[in-house]
C-alpha cells in the first residue's frame, strides 16, 4: 500500500511539473515492452496507483475485520509489580509441563474457579 502511495505521489509530482500525464505498462515486465499487445497496453499513472492504493485499503480493512474474528488462544497479563511475576514464575516451572501433562499442581487463586 505504501508503494502506491508513493507511486501516485510521485506521477502527480511529475504531472503537476510537466504538465503531462504520465502513461504506464503496469505489468511485472511491463518497463521492457515496447510494443502495444493486447494485454499489454499502457495506462495512465495517476490513476492506476490511486486505484491500486484503494484496492489495497479495501483488502487490509477486510483482513482487519478477520483478525477480530478469530481468537489467538493466549492470554495478556500485567502484573502489579516484579515481586508477583517472580511468584507466576516459579509456580510455572515447579510444573514441568510435559505436553498437556503436568506434574505437580501450582498454586490455585481466589480467581481459579471462575477462570474454568
């Protein structure tokens, strides 16, 4: 997206400059035709980034909308201070888990029952 803008920056800069509108072969190898193919013609700069860029909004604002979907199965926690995280800690390697067996049980809280 970035790229676009800078691309529909940079041709309007030109454009405004010159005062001609700048015609492009937007193509992966479109900078070595230079013939005019069907498929392969020219369009103008301005336009192919700007539609490129809204295109690109388009499909981030959709993969936004499926992050907020789906769950990453984790968990964020801030502790008070350093004295509770070295608590969280030693509870956690007393544990030795082994896959989805532990041995040994850590210290319950007053939490626990409703966190099940």
């Amino acid at each position: 997206r970035k790229k676009a803008e800078r691309g529909r920056v940079y041709f309007t800069n030109l454009k405004e400059k010159e005062h001609i509108p700048t015609m492009i072969n937007p193509k992966p190898c479109g900078h070595l035709c230079c013939c005019n193919v069907k498929g392969c013609e020219k369009v103008e700069a301005i336009q192919y980034y700007t539609d490129l860029e809204a295109r690109l909004k388009q499909d981030y604002a959709k993969e936004k909308e499926k992050v907020y979907e789906k769950t990453l199965g984790m968990a964020f926690v801030t502790f008070q201070n350093e004295a509770m995280t070295a608590v969280i800690l030693k509870d956690f390697n007393a544990c030795k888990c082994q896959g989805c067996k532990c041995r040994g049980e850590p210290q319950t809280s007053a939490y626990s029952d409703c966190l099940h």
